[in-house]
C-alpha cells in the first residue's frame, strides 16, 4: 500500500496510538509545523494501520509510533525522528542532529514511551482537544488536498 494522497501528492504516514493524549499532543505539534502538508496521521488502531503494518506483531506496533516515507520505507520509534523531521521546514539540521545521536535518541524515546500515560495526565484537557482537532483535519484521504 503505498502512502499517496489523494490528489496524487506525496505524503508520509504518522501512525501514533489514538489512545493516548500525549502521543496526540506530540503529533499535532509536528502537524502544526508541517506548513506543505506532507504528513498525514493514520490511528494505529485503524484497518489503514492494519495493512501498513501487517507483518509486524501487534505489541511491536503499539509500542510505538511509525512513519512510512512516500517511498514505503518504514521507521519506527525514535529511528523515525530523522526522516519525520526532514519532512518538515527547517527541519534538516535538527535531523542531522537527531541521526548523529542515535543510540541516545533511542534511549530517550523508549523512556517517553514508558512514561507516556503520567506524560500525558499532565497535559490540559484543553490541549488534547486542539490536538484532536488538527489531527481530525488532517486525518484520511479527504484532508490530502
């Protein structure tokens, strides 16, 4: 299945878990800053998810979020913070930053994702709402234009 929009655009898929509020608030900051419009995040708890990740065991694939460039390549957890971030204006040097520190981003990022739940009772209520929304505007086909 490849990650085409619906216009024929190319885009990179965000599959984050739609239960927790701090992987939404997280994902909505790098909608936010995705000004071009090249990612579009799909719910790991979706049939979409099922078929992009379908080889992969089921823990495995909740225990992180993923990114599959246009080209089908596909990252997952803190591997994906470099190629996410190429995406995304700006965002190279910080990659080149992020693919210099490997192991440490690694490190970091099975830390949040351990801590995600108390991570994500600190955030307002309110801030989870906005995120729902942006990630509600640019979830499915629909919202490609």
């Amino acid at each position: 299945m490849g990650a085409r929009g619906a216009h024929g655009h190319g885009e990179a898929l965000v599959l984050y878990d739609a239960d927790c509020g701090w992987c939404r608030w997280t994902l909505a900051k790098f909608l936010a800053w995705d000004r071009h419009r090249r990612l579009r995040p799909i719910a790991l708890q979706g049939l979409e998810a099922d078929a992009l990740l379908a080889d992969m065991p089921y823990g495995e694939r909740m225990a992180s979020w993923h990114l599959v460039t246009e080209d089908e390549r596909r990252f997952s957890g803190g591997a994906a913070l470099a190629p996410l971030l190429r995406l995304l204006p700006g965002g190279g040097p910080l990659a080149r930053c992020a693919e210099g520190f490997p192991r440490a981003l690694d490190r970091a990022y099975r830390w949040v994702a351990e801590h995600r739940s108390p991570l994500g009772r600190r955030l307002c209520r309110s801030w989870v709402e906005r995120a729902d929304a942006r990630i509600g505007e640019r979830s499915g086909p629909a919202a490609a234009d």
